[in-house]
C-alpha cells in the first residue's frame, strides 16, 4: 500500500489521452508555476482571450496610477493598490515546497512597490508580466499567483470540464477575489462548483501542463546572461570589475531600470517566440518524478511496523531512514538525483525523494504525518492509528553544502527554537570521491555540537555517487 494523495488517486480517475492538466499531489505544492507568457502563446480553450484579459487589467490599474499625479496619497493610488493587492492562491498546489499548500499572493506592500515601479516605467509595452519581474519581492511564485487570480474564472471552467467529464464530486467554493471588473473598477466575489482539497479543505483548480514549467521565461538571471551577450558594454559600464561575478537580484533590478531600453530589448527577444515547453515525460529538473519513483519502490519493497506505543513509532520512525538509503543505493534510486545531463540536481530534489519514501512508507502503516512539505527540511510530527506522536527533525542535507555544516549549531538551534525534537537526524548525500574527503570535518562538527548544545543528533550517509 502506498499513499493515495495524487488529485487523479484520490477522486479515483483514469488518466486518458484527452486530460492536459497537470495532477497535482494534495497535501505537497510541486515546485511549478504558470507562466503568463506561456499561457499567451498557447492560447486554446477555455483560455483563449487570456492575453487581452490580463492587458484589459493592466490598462486600468496604469490609468490609476498615471491619473495619481504621483502621489502615493490619492484616491487614485489607493485603488490601485486595492488592484494589484491579490491574496495567495492555495487552490493551485504549485509554488515552493517550503510553504507547504498555502501559495504566495500579492500583499499591500507589494502592491504599493509595484505601484512605485509603475510610475517610474510609465508606459511599458509588454504590460504587467514584463513590469513585475523589477519590483523587489516578487519571483516566480507570485507572478504565477497572480496570473491564476486574474485568470481564475477561466481556471474554474476547465477544473469544472474536466470533473465533469471524470465524475468527480464537487460543491460550492466562495471566492472573495472571484474577478477583476473593469467597468466597476474593483475585484468582484464569486461562488464555483469545485472538487475540495481534503488536506487544507481549500478547493482545487487544475492546470494545463503546457502552462507550468519550474523556471519562468522571463527570469533576472536570463536577463544578466542576455546583457553579457549582448550589452556587454553597459554591463562593465555599471559593475566594472564586478562584471564577471554574479550579481544580486536587487543590482540586476536596478541596473534594468537604469536601462530601460535595454529591459524591453530583452523582453522583445524572448517573446518574439513561443517559450520552450516544460517536459514532464523527462522531467529534467526532478520536480514530479520523485512521486511515483518512491511510490513503486515502496510497493515492491513493504515495511510493516507496530506502532500503538511511543517507543515502537519511534522504532518505526528509525527504521523507515534506511530504507531511504536502501532506495538511493540498490534501487536505482541514485539516479534520481541528477538531471539527464549528469549534473546533480539541487538539494531540494534528493528532500523530495526523501519526502516520497517517508510519506509512502507512512501510509502503508497508517501513520499520519502533519506538515508533509517539512520532510527534510523542518520539523514534523508523526501520530500513530492509536494515538502515540514523536516530533522529528528530518533533514536531507549535501556533504558540500559548507553553509550548513560550517554553521551547524546555530541553524539547528533556529530549526529548533519554535518546536523542539525528539529525535534529530541528518540524511547526508554524497555525490563524489570529494565529498568523502568531508567525511570527517562532517564527523568533527556533529561532535563538537552533540558535546557544546546536548542535541542528540544521527548521521545516515547516503552514497548518491554515480554507478
């Protein structure tokens, strides 16, 4: 038995040919995001019409913003405020993992930032998507968080179509930012007939596959690679001898809104095509094969605990990390931590792997865990069919990740300081003959702090290197 917690397992649908939405784990946010300019340039369906949706909002809150005379005071400035202000979208399951299935949102702070941003970029051609990329606190999160809020009402008709289609069991969802009206000027409530998340009791909306992707087309980082090529000039201009290091998200923000023609050149190249699709069936960056990978492993190799006393979960619990490690070293599960180049994925894709075989592990012996999106990486509680609970700090950790292990006290006392553990334990992944030379200095820095700050911590080394 594993855990049934996928949208299609959990409502009992069969995948067929027709259905393009991505099928969301319920309890976890994967690690994608809708990418508005993705959705402009594959425009069907329900979907059609998109773009000039989002320019039709845009226009408006800018018609605000120029009508403000520049004052962050006036009624004017206020509704555009009131505009861009879009709470989290916890309907989606997408977004960083770390949140667990909250989402991000547009607060009031941002909103007056990106208000700000409008002023000083007037009149930008490729409207709001290619403005919010340069407020401070905005990334791929809340760009997607607020592409699904202005294109809710379209993201509940296709929910809907697919439901109906599957039979699935829905009810009435309010929505208090249902739309944006722009002959009123303000968001309008609505109420939707939609399919219920039973971990967050939120309602679910689906997405289509060819609108997600894990890194947005128009990203800071891409920029600074475009300028290099392109600008270099202005980029030695502006950084000097810096200009060969990677800067900061903050310089690159202030060095597009220094050069503003140079932005808009950038965001010309890359929409002058359709932006690459995201492919799920390779799944380059790990973000969805660790489900299913874990999901078999799981299957084929069963662990039955006891766990009616505190003792035994713990004994549970103990037993359940090495199969993590019997996973990574004899089941080709080493290979889920790099990308098809051979490069290591990053650190969060071997805390998925991790996530998958604790939460199927888990469901096979009816152990709830709460905070499922902490698993390697936070503190989580454990709670036994009968009653028992142990709190445990599980963590999933790279031997090269000197930030970690040159600070190791003071990141576990700030893990720490909210719930305390009763059990702590570091999976520690090794990707090369190099990371078992750190093997010691690992060793040296648990005990200095097991003797300096009495935590009672365990090591697992997990050999990832490659076969």
């Amino acid at each position: 038995m594993t855990c049934k917690v996928r949208f299609s397992e959990y409502f009992d649908i069969t995948i067929t040919p027709q259905d393009d939405w991505f099928d969301p784990v319920l309890p976890v946010d994967t690690e994608l995001f809708i990418d508005p300019f993705l959705v402009f340039a594959y425009e069907k369906d329900h979907f059609v019409g998109s773009r000039g949706h989002v320019d039709d909002f845009y226009d408006c809150v800018q018609a605000k913003v120029l009508s403000s005379g520049g004052s962050s005071r006036s009624p004017s400035s206020a509704k555009a405020v009131d505009a861009l202000h879009c709470p989290e979208v916890a309907d989606l399951c997408l977004g960083y993992t770390a949140q667990g299935i909250m989402g991000a949102g547009i607060g009031r702070v941002l909103a007056q930032r990106i208000v700000r941003r409008m002023r000083s970029i007037p009149t930008h051609p490729h409207g709001l998507f290619g403005l919010l990329p340069l407020v401070s606190g905005i990334a791929d999160d809340r760009i997607s968080d607020a592409t699904a809020c202005l294109l809710r009402e379209k993201l509940i008709k296709y929910t809907q179509k697919v439901c109906k289609r599957h039979r699935v069991k829905m009810s009435k969802a309010p929505f208090k930012w249902g739309y944006y009206d722009t002959a009123r000027q303000k968001w309008m409530p609505l109420k939707a007939e939609l399919p219920h998340n039973p971990f967050n009791k939120k309602p679910i909306l689906l997405v289509p596959r060819r609108y997600l992707h894990p890194r947005l087309a128009i990203e800071l980082y891409d920029f600074w690679d475009y300028c290099r090529e392109h600008h270099d000039a202005k980029v030695r201009e502006m950084f000097g001898s810096s200009a060969n290091r990677r800067p900061t998200k903050a310089q690159l923000i202030k060095f597009a809104t220094k050069h503003p023609k140079v932005w808009e050149l950038y965001l010309d190249d890359k929409t002058k095509s359709p932006p690459q699709q995201y492919d799920f069936d390779r799944d380059p960056m790990g973000v969805v094969r660790w489900y299913d990978s874990t999901a078999k492993y799981c299957h084929q190799n069963p662990r039955r605990f006891k766990v009616n006393s505190e003792p035994l979960l713990r004994q549970a619990i103990d037993r359940m990390t090495p199969m993590f490690v019997d996973y990574i070293h004899n089941h080709q599960g080493w290979e889920m931590l790099y990308s098809d180049t051979e490069d290591p994925l990053p650190e969060k894709a071997s805390r998925l792997l991790f996530l998958g075989t604790i939460m199927h592990c888990c469901a096979a012996n009816k152990i709830r865990i709460s905070r499922e999106a902490n698993i390697g990486r936070r503190t989580v509680e454990f709670t036994s069919p009968t009653g028992p609970q142990i709190r445990a700090l599980l963590l999933v950790k790279f031997a090269r990740n000197t930030k970690f292990w040159n600070s190791l006290e003071r990141q576990l006392a700030k893990l720490l300081s909210k719930e305390k553990a009763e059990l702590i334990r570091v999976m520690v992944i090794l990707h090369s003959d190099r990371d078992l030379e750190r093997h010691t200095r690992i060793c040296d820095a648990v005990r200095d702090v097991k003797e300096s700050s009495g935590y009672k911590i365990d090591v697992v080394w997990v050999n990832g290197r490659p076969r």
